[in-house]
C-alpha cells in the first residue's frame, strides 16, 4: 500500500501537477509554487526521502517517526513542526491518532497515524476556494487544524447522546455492573479528549499572536476561530464529565434512600410484630400464677390488647412515612 496519500504542486492558489516526492523539492523551490504532500504511517525510508526534499529538521523528523506526542508546536529556524491529536468514535470508545505537520515556505507535510479521518476533504475543499488557497502554506495549516478541531464535534455529539441515555436510566434505578464500567469509561475518554484539545489552545494562541514564519497576519483571524472552536470543545468536555458525575451522584443518593425507606419500614413492621411476640412470649412462659390465666376473658382481652396496640403503632408509623 503507498504510503503517499497526496503530492501536489500549487500556484496561484490552483492545482498545477501532482508531482513524485523525488521532485517535491524542485516544484517547491519554482517561483510563487507551494508543495502539499500528505503521507499515511510512513517508514523511516520514506520520511528520510521526504527531509532530503525540504530539508526537515531531525528531532522533528523523530517525533513524526515515532509518534505518541502530545500537541504542540516547534519553530525550526524558518519552518514550523505541529502535532494534532485527532480522534474517532469506534464502537462506543474514542480512539486517538497523530497528525504531524511540517511547514515551511513552500511546502506542507501532514504525516497521519492510528485513527484519523482522510485530509481528502480538506484538500477539496481548499481547492475549491483558490482565493483562499493563494495565501499559501498558512492557510493550508489552518485548514488542516479547523478540520482536526471540527472531528472532535461528532465525538462529543455521540457521546453526548450516550450520557442523556445513562441518565435517563441513572435517575430511575441503581446502576449495573456494566453502566458503572461504560461510566468509567467515558469519563476517562473524555478526559483523554481535553488533554488532546487543551494544548492546541496555546497552539493557536502562538500562531495568531507571535510572529512565526510563512504566518502572514492576514491569517491571524483564522487561528482565531479555530481557537474557539477548540474552547466549545473544551467547555463541552467538563460539561458532559459534569453531567455524568451528577447522573451517578444522583443515582447513589436515590439508592441510599430508597435503601433508607426500606430499612424504616422493616424497622416498623418489627416494632408492630414486636408487641404480639412480647405477649405472647409472657404467657407462654408456663407459670402456675400469672395474671388473668384462669380468668374466662384473659385470651379474648390479650388478644384485643395486641390488635389495639398493633393497631396503633401501625397508625403512628403511617402518619410519619416509615410505612
């Protein structure tokens, strides 16, 4: 399978050639051209014909080999090195991936690891907009991370949906075995999702604020909003970790008093059925001398005594609730 997802040569904001990484190098060097190569879980082989190309800087070539970074971005004299964490929704999980970014004056290097969704798009669609595209690689840059940022909404969206659900189910019953696992597991993917989001806001920050090569200030507004976007993402974040915290706290404090009522009302059934145990307990303890045993009325009037006192105690634990 190659590992060459896109090769392409811009000028004037147009696609003018798709060119072969061995000639990258040359087109990007033309007058007023820009290169975008896209590349897939590339080798080390690979990634080395590529730095031969657009002279990358080592330590960010490494990173790129090897993955596993945490978003941030690097200035390598005149160029730049960003990594995106993206992330894709699977069968109820979130799982991560990498996007590593090199740019530099004419050229633009996305190398994608693990789950990720195709920069297809992204490229169609700054190639429908050549007004926009001729700004050049910082534009690029920009599209690129709007559409990281953008991928985490139908995350956050599908486990938005999923947390309504567990709650609906929380606030009417204790949780399962298996809700208290899925809860578990959500919170610790969302939690995942703000370490992956939180850093690009200093990302940002940097490119719209400082002066960074091939960062034209006209394009300043544009990392502001993906700045925004990275906010929602974030506020939307601590809002569903706060929602399912208050679901399960919800759902212990229900159970507690639903645990609670019924403790009170075996507490009362034994204080009623106590008084019938205690009478009849008494007599029969075999005595030759009690009280009212020879008398004709004894057990009719033992009996009527355990029914009014039942009776009562069954009145007065009523009227406060326990029953």
């Amino acid at each position: 399978m190659s590992r060459v997802v896109a090769s392409a040569a811009y000028h004037e904001g147009r696609r003018v050639a798709d060119v072969p990484v061995e000639e990258a190098g040359a087109w990007a060097a033309r007058e007023g051209h820009f290169v975008w190569v896209g590349l897939l879980e590339p080798d080390e082989a690979l990634l080395r014909r590529v730095q031969r190309q657009f002279a990358l800087h080592d330590l960010a070539l490494e990173d790129a080999l090897h993955a596993h970074q945490r978003p941030k971005i690097e200035v390598y004299g005149d160029a730049l090195f960003l990594v995106l964490r993206t992330a894709r929704l699977t069968d109820g999980r979130i799982h991560f991936g990498e996007t590593h970014v090199f740019a530099g004056r004419n050229y633009v290097v996305t190398v994608r690891h693990g789950a990720s969704a195709t920069y297809s798009p992204v490229r169609a669609r700054a190639e429908s907009a050549p007004e926009l595209l001729r700004h050049g690689v910082d534009f690029v840059l920009y599209a690129v991370m709007d559409y990281v940022v953008d991928c985490y909404f139908p995350v956050l969206d599908a486990l938005e949906a999923d947390v309504g659900r567990m709650e609906q189910k929380l606030l009417h019953r204790p949780p399962t075995q298996a809700e208290v696992e899925r809860i578990a597991h959500v919170r610790r993917d969302l939690e995942r999702l703000r370490r992956a989001a939180s850093p690009l806001l200093e990302v940002c920050s940097r490119l719209e604020r400082f002066p960074l090569p091939m960062i034209d200030e006209v394009m300043h507004p544009y990392f502001r909003d993906v700045y925004d976007h990275v906010i929602r993402v974030n506020e939307s974040v601590v809002s569903l970790r706060e929602l399912l915290s208050f679901a399960f706290e919800a759902s212990m404090m229900l159970a507690s008093a639903r645990q609670n009522d019924v403790t009170r009302k075996l507490a009362a059934w034994a204080a009623i059925l106590a008084v019938p145990t205690a009478v009849a307990g008494v007599y029969g303890m075999n005595f030759e001398h009690m009280p009212e045993l020879k008398w004709a009325y004894g057990y009719p009037m033992a009996l009527a005594v355990i029914i009014a006192v039942c009776g009562l105690l069954y009145w007065r634990f009523k009227r406060i609730g326990w029953l």
